[in-house]
C-alpha cells in the first residue's frame, strides 16, 4: 500500500536502534527515529508515529513472546 511506504522505509531503517535491558529489547531509540526520519525525509506526524509504535509493539510481543 504507498501509503505506507515511508512508514515501512523507516521501520526497516531503525531496527539497529533498539533499547536492550536485562530482559532483551525494550522498545526503539525514538530520538534516533527523529533522527533517521529526517535523514530520509519522513516528517514525523501522528499518523506516522502511530505506525511505527505499532509495528515496534508487535516486535516487542513477538520477541517477549518465545522467551
């Protein structure tokens, strides 16, 4: 779907900017997202936050998940 293009770009840009702790992955840097998001020219709306949260989300539930 193009409207998701630049939301799919991003996610697959930042996914070496994790937080880990002692239980594994926390959630993502969001200040390295800002980051990255400019570099590549996403403005970062609601919309847009709203889809990467949700796909770290499921990261995070899928990851807590097999452990």
């Amino acid at each position: 779907m193009p409207e998701n293009e630049d939301a799919m770009d991003l996610w697959l840009t930042v996914q070496t900017q994790w937080r880990a702790g002692g239980m594994g992955i926390v959630g993502l840097d969001y200040a390295e997202v800002r980051v990255w998001a400019k570099e590549l020219g996403i403005t970062m709306t609601p919309a847009m936050w709203g889809k990467i949260r949700r796909l770290e989300r499921l990261t995070l539930e899928v990851s807590h998940a097999t452990k």
